[in-house]
C-alpha cells in the first residue's frame, strides 16, 4: 500500500502543470536545498574544531547544548513561516476501498522526511561523529543524537498541531526575544541552565526515552486530528464563515483611493497566502540584527543599503512584486468595473509608501549601532519609496501567473516567474553599487546623499512615472486576463 501511495504522489509531482512550467524554478529549489545541506554539513563536520579554537577552556559539546533552546524555538518559528502542512490529494482514494487510517498514517509518515527535518541531521549526524572520533562516550553520543532527532520530529508534529494558532505563535516569538533578554543581560544564565540539562542526556542516554515518549504522543494527537476530518463529506461541504467587517473608516481619508486600500486590506488580513506574508515583515525588520552586530561589517558600508533597503522595504517587495495577481481570481470582474486604472495602481503605491515610512519608524533604535546605520535607512527609504516603489509597479505589467489566496507564502512558487527573480537586480543591487561606487569615489556622506536625491527624483516625477506605468497596464490589460485564466 506505501508503495502504491508513493507511485501516485510521484505522478501526481511530475505530471503537475506547475512542475511543467516551472522547471527552472525546481531546479532552482534543488541548488537551494543543496547548498544548504552543505553548508549545515560543514558546520557539523568542523564546528567542533571551530569551538575549540574559539573557547579552549569549554567544552564544545556543552557550548552547543547552551543554545540548543534557542535552536529549537528558532526551528519552530521558522517552521510556522515556511513549512506547508502535510498535503496528500486524498479525495479520489476516499471512494476506494483502502482504509482511511493507512492514508492518514502515510500522510504524517511522509511529512517526517520533509527538508526541514532532513536539513538538521545534516549538523547533527556529523558533529556527533566528530565527537566520537574526539573520545566522547559512544553511548553517550548516541544517546544525545537520538534526542536531537526525537526533538526534531516532535517540532514538526507540534507546528501541525499549532500552526494555525496565532496565540502560540507570538509565545514563541515571546520566548526566543525574552531569552534572548535574560541571557544578554545577565539575569539568569538560561544558556548554562539547557546546557546542563543536555549534558544531563549525554551522560544518561536512556532519558532519550522521555522524548520519544513525546514524540509519540504528538504523533498520536496528529493522527487523532486527522483521523476525524478525513471523510469526503467533510472534504466537499462548504464552509460557511462569517466574515469579519473590520473597521476600515480611516482609509477614507485617502479619499478615492480609499476602496481600493480597505479591499487590499481585507485581502491581506482573510487570506492565508497575504496573511503568512505579514509574519515576513517582522523578519525583514529584524534583519539588521544578523549583520549589525558582526564586527566583520563594521566597515562594509555598502551592506547598509542592502540591510536599509530590505528592512524597510519588506513588504513593498513581498507585496508588490505580486501586483496584480494579488487580484488574479476575479481580475477579469475586476476589469469591467468603471473606476480608473491610474487610481487603483496609486492606491497599491500608497499602502507601499506608508509601510515604508512605517518600518523606517519601527527600526530608528538600529540607530544604536552608529549614526551612519540611520542615515542609510533614511536614504534607503526616500529611495524606496521614489525609486523601488515605481520599479516593481512597472515590474507588475509582466506578471503572467495566477495566484492562488488559500495557500501559505512560504516556499510557495505559485505565481512567481522570470520577473520575480529579475526584479530584484533593480531593486536590492542597484542601489548598492551606486552607493559602493559614490562612497568609493568621494565619501560617505555623499553616497548617502546621492541615495537620497535620486529617491527625491523619483518622487518628483511620480505623476509622470504612474502615467506610464498606467499606460502600460492598460496596454497589457486583456493579456493578464487570458493569462489569469490560467491555472499554474
């Protein structure tokens, strides 16, 4: 029976409109996922020398237990972003007879050898080999492996399980940040703490059986869950909700634009796709603090941009890039009402413009990393919003595919083309080279100008530039109808 569900995920793959006209993009996937592996593995094979090397009064084994919670609540945040929930095109197989409980046990079964489970083994398996050959307890290693590997697919049974719970979502946003916290500032040594309990496993393998044991009982909670919804009334009854009429009346300000920002922001809030994009913002904000504090960029001034640009510009690029698709389901009723096209492109514009201005706000305490760090932002910024902003409008008249709302941003193809990866040569390594090139030449301050006046530039010319831009929609009007006509 697995192996007769394996032909038919096979098939169902690679015989995939979508695997058809996105090759390039799969392989894309594939480099992605390799040189991930590869990275993991050469920190596993080498980070115990590293370790060594860098504190050759500690143990390394115990400096890599210390961070193993941050580890794992990093691993169940990203997991929450990124990692889709066990999909299976079960509905032709409920009208055979093949016993439900074998379809929902392949179902969990092969969610255990998804990328991110696999990804981790590619750190752990080889450092713990190390560790052997270094005269580390044997049963001891392996009984610290074996909890790695329990742990690891008890997060991927426990994100299903919370995946769709904001609350436990923010608990663990809460407790990354406050750990985060108490170490930094001394106020109990929480590194120290999970280390020990680690060493505690190391030292006595049989514990691992406690994690199993959880295991275990996730799994079963899956199962259960599952269980009770798999049944083909279920699967093809409507749901019915009620929608939540959210208070929009302050978007009437922008005065006609107006309709158009409350339905991108219902848009945004009811689906899953825009929705899981939001949770990206929190990201790109905090993106400054994986280069900021690394001495090595102190004099990569140029990094600044790539870091200013992004972080306040994270959702301009998640959300804009998308533009129009976004409306794809029912661009084609979309299009036959009677408003003008120029409006409703200034009103995707505007959203742009005022999350911009707004994640510049947010980050002002990166000011705490040097007075330069700020400036940049503020540049990066003006030329988001006059440069960036325009840049990926007039992008939107090449988008070509349908993008389906119910399904999660993260590793999600649908819709992405040949634009979506070029797009970002204009918006993220333009900026870095003329500002590399400025500061090179002449100085620091100057480059930082130099960023500034050509977003002012930008903005002077908006009324010209979205009337081109206009045009251009128009022209490709009938185009993005066939085209979203499409299925992927």
């Amino acid at each position: 029976m697995i192996s007769h569900f394996l032909k038919l995920e096979w098939k169902q793959y690679f015989r995939s409109a979508n695997w058809q006209k996105s090759i390039f993009l799969n392989i894309l996937l594939v480099l992605f996922a390799l040189y991930f592996m590869l990275s993991f593995l050469a920190i596993g094979i080498g980070g115990f020398f590293i370790l060594k090397e860098q504190f050759p009064d500690k143990d390394p084994l115990f400096l890599v237990n210390s961070f193993l919670l941050f580890a794992i609540v990093g691993d169940l945040i990203f997991r929450y972003i990124m990692q889709k929930l066990p999909v299976m095109n079960i509905k032709p197989l409920l009208t055979l007879n093949i016993p439900r409980n074998k379809i929902v046990h392949f179902i969990l079964v092969k969610s255990s050898f998804s990328f991110f489970n696999i990804m981790s083994l590619f750190f752990y398996i080889p450092f713990s080999i190390v560790l052997i050959k270094e005269g580390y307890n044997v049963t001891g290693v392996l009984g610290w492996l074996a909890t790695m590997i329990l742990l690891i697919q008890s997060a991927n049974f426990l994100n299903f399980l919370i995946n769709k719970n904001n609350i436990a979502f923010g608990g663990l946003i809460t407790l990354l940040v406050g750990g985060y916290l108490v170490q930094h500032f001394d106020i109990f040594n929480l590194a120290g703490f999970v280390g020990e309990g680690f060493d505690f496993i190391y030292q006595n393998p049989i514990t691992a059986v406690a994690f199993l044991i959880v295991l275990i009982a996730l799994y079963l909670l899956n199962y259960k869950q599952l269980r009770n919804e798999v049944y083909l009334d279920a699967l093809i009854s409507e749901k019915t909700k009620e929608a939540n009429a959210s208070d929009l009346s302050f978007a009437d300000k922008l005065g006609d634009l107006a309709p158009f920002i409350k339905n991108d922001l219902r848009l945004i809030w009811r689906n899953k796709r825009t929705k899981s994009s939001t949770w990206m913002i929190l990201m790109g904000l905090g993106y400054g603090l994986f280069f900021y504090p690394q001495p090595m960029y102190k004099d990569m001034v140029f990094m600044y941009v790539l870091v200013g640009i992004f972080s306040t510009g994270t959702f301009l690029i998640n959300f804009g890039q998308f533009i129009p698709a976004w409306d794809s389901g029912y661009y084609k009723m979309f299009m036959s009402q009677n408003f003008k096209y120029h409006r409703y492109l200034e009103s995707k514009f505007t959203m742009m413009a005022i999350t911009v201005v707004a994640l510049f706000v947010l980050g002002i305490p990166y000011v705490y990393f040097g007075w330069k760090v700020l400036a940049v932002h503020f540049a990066a910024m003006i030329y988001n919003i006059g440069v960036n902003a325009h840049v990926i409008l007039y992008g939107g008249t090449f988008n070509r595919k349908k993008i389906n709302l119910d399904e999660k941003a993260a590793f999600n193809l649908q819709g992405t083309g040949a634009v979506q990866w070029l797009i970002g040569l204009p918006l993220m390594l333009l900026p870095m080279a003329i500002f590399a090139l400025v500061n090179w030449l002449v100085s620091f301050e100057i480059a930082t100008l130099v960023l500034a006046i050509l977003g002012f530039i930008g903005i002077a010319f908006h009324q010209k530039l979205m009337a081109f831009i206009t045009k251009k929609y128009i022209t490709n009007k009938y185009v993005m109808i066939h085209a979203f006509n499409q299925e992927n």
